[in-house]
C-alpha cells in the first residue's frame, strides 16, 4: 500500500505501545511516515517526548505521548479512557519485557506477576476495549508484538515464554473470530533483535544468532498485516520453531533448554 492507502484502510491516528525505544520506536517511525497521527506510550517519558518532536518535525504529523506502565492495572486503565475518544484506527501493542533469564524459581514472585501483567494481561485488556469500534466501524487494525518463544517451549525462560504463549493463542483466535469484521490482526513473533531487551534479561549480545534490526523487523510486520494471522521475520527464527516444533516433544524442550543454559553460560549469567 503507499502512504495515503494506509491511513485510508485504517483511519487517521494509530497507537503505539512501548514506543521509547526498539521495535516500538522503529513502528512509530514507519507509521509517521505514513501519514498517521500518533499516540505513543511507553514508561519512559523523557524518551516519549524527544520522539514526539523528531516525528512532528520530520513529518509534520501530530503526535500525543501518555506515558503508561502496563505492569499497572490503573495506568492501563487511565490510557484505555484517554486514548478510546480518538478514533484509533491501528494499534501496535507491543510494549512488554522479560525478567533476567535463569530458572523460574530464581525470580520473586512479584516481578513475575508484573512481567505477565505487562505481557499478556495489558496487552490482551487494551484489545478488548477498542477492538469493538473498530469492528462496529468495519474498520481497523491491530499488531501484537509476541516472540518464537511464545511458539516452543524454552526452559531457563519459561516465565517470558510462558507470557507470550499466552498472547500467540489469544491474538491468533482474535484473527480468526473478527476476520470478516474488516479489522486485521497480525501476531509479530520476532527471533533475536538488536534491541537492548536481550542485555537486560542476561545474553551477551555475541550469544545470539540471526540478529535483526528494529527497523527490518517493523518494516516486515507491516507487510504482512493483513495477509496471515502470524508471522516470523527471518528465516533462521523459522527454521528454529519449525525445528522445535517437528521434533518430539521432549526432544525438542531438552534442545531448547540446553541452548538457552549454554548462553547464558557463556554470558557469565548463570
């Protein structure tokens, strides 16, 4: 599609989720180029605001910045009664995180609950408040950013898998139940990105294979909404899960398992 045909499929304004930086930036960066108006959020305000004056300058796009936790139920609340009078036409939900990987035992429970709340619960919460106008209007769009873990099973990071699992069955029914509403859905389940998430959860940047960037990643989702209920970028990332996913089931979670230990191995995490 070109610029104009985006924002007449979709509408005018688009929401973006975990937009201070990464993949969420690079989806915010795409879609101004497009023409839309933006409303990011993201924790980060700071961030939020330097985005904001870089798009509305380089675009001439108008953009609203609501700095938002979805780890907070509240917050996730508040953005919901700000964001539902603005029409939003296509939303990005692909704000979430991952707690340093390691056995599941060795995270408190409470920075568990939080990564769940962020990863699965808001994101599924937010859809559930605007998907209706959107199908009420025969009209609309929704990304949610998942993971190849949310498609195998991944010792030593199986809270974060496990988070996105739930988010993989959810979005991919949603596509079926709503797909000749005129709303598209598309779950985006990325491999290893050059992204800073892959530091903070505890892997040396050298440790992961078929590293792609933000921007290749955004670009190559946007593609493909519209057009399946579910896709990979790169190769490599779907070879792994077609792997994963033809060998036998204990086979396959001993393969995964040993690979995730070895990094982190090798990353002095473990």
């Amino acid at each position: 599609m070109g610029s104009t045909e985006w924002t007449q499929r979709y509408g005018a304004t688009a929401l973006v989720t975990g937009a201070s930086s990464g993949i969420g930036e690079q989806f915010a960066r795409q879609l101004a180029r497009k023409g839309f108006n933006l409303v990011l959020t993201a924790r980060r305000e700071p961030q939020l605001q330097a985005l904001k004056q870089a798009l509305e300058r380089e675009q001439g796009i108008t953009v609203t910045c609501i700095p938002c936790d979805l780890s907070d139920p509240a917050q996730v609340d508040l953005l919901i009664t700000q964001v539902l009078p603005l029409d939003i036409g296509l939303v990005i939900s692909n704000a979430g995180y991952g707690v340093m990987k390691g056995a599941y035992l060795s995270v408190g429970i409470d920075a568990l609950e939080a990564m769940y709340r962020a990863n699965s619960l808001s994101p599924a919460r937010i859809a559930h408040a605007l998907l209706p106008a959107m199908i009420a209007n025969r009209r609309g769009g929704f990304i949610f950013t998942g993971s190849i873990e949310g498609d195998a099973v991944f010792p030593f990071s199986g809270a974060y898998a496990a988070s996105k699992a739930f988010l993989h069955s959810l979005v991919q029914a949603l596509w079926y139940e709503v797909k000749d509403s005129g709303v598209d859905i598309l779950l985006l389940a990325p491999g290893a990105t050059d992204t800073e998430a892959p530091v903070k959860q505890g892997i040396n940047r050298d440790q992961l294979q078929g590293v792609m960037s933000p921007a290749e990643v955004a670009e190559q989702a946007l593609a493909h909404l519209g057009k399946q209920p579910h896709f990979t970028p790169g190769f490599r990332n779907r070879l792994l899960v077609g792997l994963l996913r033809c060998l036998p089931r204990k086979l396959a979670i001993a393969m995964a398992g040993y690979g995730m230990q070895r990094a982190l191995d090798n990353s002095g995490s473990v």
